[in-house]
C-alpha cells in the first residue's frame, strides 16, 4: 500500500536540508531575522559530523603552517563569543604541547602561540606560558626526555548539545524543525522551490513550498545536489575521516595535550566526561558511504602509538571504553593531504534570473558556525530581501543566561532550590541544560520525585524533558548524543522499554 501524501502546501521563505551545526545555525539566524524557516533532517539532530568532533572550540594553531590567517582570526574571535553565548555546554580548558626535538623548532612553536595570542582579541582566556615539564604536574605523565613544554588556551563544547540548542533556539523562535525526514525532492517551479519529503519512520510523504533554498547537508551534500536536486555536477566536497578512541582516564589534571607526530601531524589527548581521557583525531581520505563511517584498527594503533610516544604509561587496546568516527565535508581545494585540506567553509550561491535560490555549504568548522550562518543569512537577504539585522553575537543560546566565568556559581544557584537532590547530579545537569534545569526538575525535591531510574544519574523526568523540548526518540539520541550517560553504564534495555511507553518507540 502506498504512503500517504499530506496534501497541504505551506510556503516558508527558507527551507534548510540538513540538521548538523551548519544547518541549525542557519535556521536560528534567519528565524531571529524574521523569516519563516523550516529544516529537515532524515536522521536525529547531529547525528553526523556534528557529533563527531574532538569537542573543541578553538582557533586552530596547526592552521598557522596553512598560512590560514584569515580562518584563525575569525575562529579565535569566535571563541569567547560562544563561550559567552553557552557557559553551561562550552568551557576554557589549557592545553599543553610539549616540545619535542627532531619536529618543528621551539621558536616556530613560540612565533605560532604568540600570533595565536593577540590574532583574536582574546578578552576572558589566559595566555601562553612557557613550562618546566620537569617541575610542572603537566609534566608527570610524560616521558622523562620531555623537560620543555608551552601551555595555551582554547575552550572545550559538547558539540552535539550545540547543535540541538541552535535547533532549540530557532524553533523559540519560530522555525519549523524536522528530524528524521529526507528530503527526496526539491524542485524549481516559477519563483517557488517545490519540496518532497518523506518521513523515514512512517514512510508518509509531505509537500511544502519554499522562496529559497539551503543545502546544508554535510557529507551528504554533494548527494542532495544530484538526488534531490537532479543536477549532475563536479565533485564538490572531499570527504575526510576522523576518528578518535576514549581511553580510561589517563592522567590526574584538568589541563590537556596536544602532541605533534613525526608524520606532521598532530593529536590531542583531553581529559572527557569525568572519568575518561579523549584521544584523536585522525585524517583520512573516505569514500564509503558516510552513514557506514567506523574507526579502523590501523587508525585504532595509530592513535595508540602517537599517544604513547608522549605517555609514561603506554596507551594500549584494553584501555579502550569507546571510539566513534565521523567524516567531515571538507572543501574539495585539491589538496595534496588530507590534513592540509582547508578547513574554512564555502558558501555558493545559485539564483537563476526568475527563479528561486539555492545556497550549497561546503565545509566549516564548530567554532565557525555562528559566522558561517551570518554569511549565509546575508547571502540569502540578497536574494529574498532583508528582515532583521544581524542579532547572534552577543545573543545567548538556551540555557546559557548566565556569565561565561559563573559556572559553579549556577550550580549552587540550582542546588540551593533543589536541596535534597544529590550535588553531582545538579552539576550534571546544568552542565548540560543550564538555566533550562529548573524547567527540568520543576518541583521535583528528591529522587523519588525525579521518577524511574535508568542508572548512572538518568531519570524518566530527563527522558521526558529530551523528548518534549529537544526532538529525542531512541535511546541513542539521549544516551550518546543528548548525554553521554551511555558511556557512564546507563541501562539501553530499560530505557528503550520506556521509550516504546511513551510512544516514541525505541530503537527501529
């Protein structure tokens, strides 16, 4: 039996396929502007390279060698903004590169830290320091030859939580947000885009109509462009993996590495979730379906071995809790090597004299998202007029209206409302949701309040929060995307039993 077709036809004035960073940016920037937007996404929010990230929001001192000025400028601005804008899921952490001898000479990495210093109008993070690894804590988990080391600023995001908070912060807004729905069609009729989309669960399809039209679809945009759009064209991204190991945690401190390799590349070792250390990434040509994207053994040793060139105590398999993979839509520069691929996004604009726009986004980075959806906001203004001005720096995502350096002042806010509940899971929580945790916990004054338990911290008022207020429905968007509690031993079986109660049905 056929799907059903809905057979209404609302128009929007921009239509955005593709729920990563990019595209949830651009669905908040435009519908604070006033435009009415819709996004579709066919898997769950950052499900893609948006979850994938080693997690930081930085400059990118290795770009320097690019000569990338202009992208570390604009990125190194962007860090205290974000910063600012969510202090609950964004943090400074310090990074420490040792030197080492044979690889680049100590006054190239001093040249590259003091432009990485004054380049971005660093405000609220530290400078660099020089270390004395023999002295310094940094230094007791690094092999005795590391005596010199130098020590910088950059600030960590929980990258999928970004990401749902743009889609949170466009739909506050206005913005229609779809997940789990392919866009299998979208076709120019007169000044209008015609749009098809199924929903991959149901199978029912729908029809909307849209002035203009963003293709944000990350590694699946170049397929967007030939499937949906029916053009056959050049290649236009080159799809790059990254993949990283979660290693049980590897040293005391707070601070991080980042470890430069023989082969010029580098890795970061930083402390993750409490009680693990996060190791990667790599950079690898792919050309496999990104859906099917996994870590390797050869990038498994490979990540092992960079490690434990630096490590007192070697980084071996069985240290291993988790790894994940993703493949990041680099613009296609024709680079030599895949880590000297270019980093900064590509924003192509399509308007046909009498017929509606396109704007395909190749590439970007986490910390660039805000300015990447600006450019493009001003993109599309040229085609379908202008709205409102440019509003997000400065603006606050949800959750995140309280200053950048106040973290633990929120945490006992919040605790000092809720006494009775545990302090580990209030700073939990507003790590995680900010001042959006007081609409989470409502009246709740004890556990018992907070309803079934699903282990390591995760209550059905949570669940129930993911799925009312940020478009959760299986028990992987909540334990591995939403919060990382799956890594924390939370119950899978039990929590899909209660999805399945709540009509979202689990996992399919």
């Amino acid at each position: 039996m056929a799907a059903a077709q809905t057979e209404d036809r609302p128009t929007f004035d921009i239509f955005v396929i593709g729920g990563g960073v990019n595209g949830c940016g651009i669905a908040r920037d435009a519908a604070g502007r006033g435009f009415s937007v819709m996004l579709a996404e066919m898997g769950d929010l950052a499900s893609g390279t948006s979850s994938a990230a080693t997690k930081l929001v930085h400059g990118g001192l290795r770009y320097l060698e690019y000569y990338e000025f202009r992208l570390v400028r604009e990125a190194l601005a962007e860090r205290e903004i974000l910063w600012a804008a969510a202090p609950h899921i964004i943090k400074p952490l310090r990074f420490v590169l040792p030197y080492h001898k044979g690889l680049r000479p100590a006054f190239v990495l001093r040249t590259g830290l003091f432009m990485y210093d004054h380049l971005g109008g660093r405000k609220l993070l530290p400078p660099t320091r020089t270390l004395d690894l023999v002295r310094d804590e940094a230094g007791k988990p690094l092999k005795p030859g590391y005596s010199m080391g130098f020590e910088y600023s950059d600030c960590w995001v929980n990258d999928a939580r970004l990401v749902v908070l743009c889609a949170r912060d466009a739909a506050d807004r206005g913005a229609a947000i779809l997940t789990r729905t392919k866009v299998t069609s979208a076709r120019r009729e007169g000044a209008l885009w015609a749009i098809e989309m199924t929903d991959v669960e149901s199978g029912e399809r729908r029809m909307v109509r849209a002035k203009f039209l963003v293709n944000a679809a990350g590694p699946w945009v170049d397929h967007v462009i030939a499937e949906a759009l029916g053009q056959n064209g050049a290649r236009n991204v080159r799809l790059v993996k990254g993949s990283h190991i979660v290693v049980k945690k590897h040293y005391a401190h707070d601070r991080c590495y980042i470890f430069q390799n023989a082969d010029n590349r580098i890795i970061f070792a930083i402390p993750y979730e409490d009680d693990f250390t996060l190791i990667g990434t790599t950079d690898i040509d792919y050309k496999d379906d990104p859906a099917k994207v996994a870590i390797s053994d050869e990038e498994i040793d490979y990540l092992c071995s960079a490690a434990s060139e630096y490590f007192r105590e070697p980084v071996t398999r069985d240290a291993i809790v988790w790894s994940y993979s993703g493949v990041r839509p680099l613009f296609d520069d024709h680079a030599s090597a895949a880590q000297e691929a270019t980093r900064d996004y590509v924003l192509r604009l399509e308007h046909p004299e009498g017929a509606p726009g396109l704007l395909d986004v190749f590439g970007g980075k986490l910390t660039t998202h805000r300015r990447l959806s600006e450019d493009a906001v001003e993109k599309i203004e040229t085609v379908i007029g202008k709205r409102g001005k440019p509003w997000t720096k400065g603006a606050k995502l949800p959750g995140g209206d309280f200053a950048p350096t106040d973290f633990a002042g929120e945490v006992t806010r919040t605790a000092a409302r809720h006494l009775e509940l545990p302090r580990e899971l209030i700073q939990r929580l507003v790590r995680l949701y900010g001042t959006k945790t007081a609409v989470l916990l409502g009246d709740a004054r004890t556990v018992t309040d907070l309803g079934e338990d699903f282990g390591a911290g995760l209550s059905a008022r949570e669940v129930d929060y993911l799925i009312e207020h940020e478009w959760a429905r299986s028990a992987e968007d909540i334990l591995w995307r939403r919060t990382k509690l799956g890594l924390h031993g939370a119950d899978r079986e039990k929590l899909e039993n209660y999805l399945r109660t709540k009509a979202v049905g689990g996992e399919r």
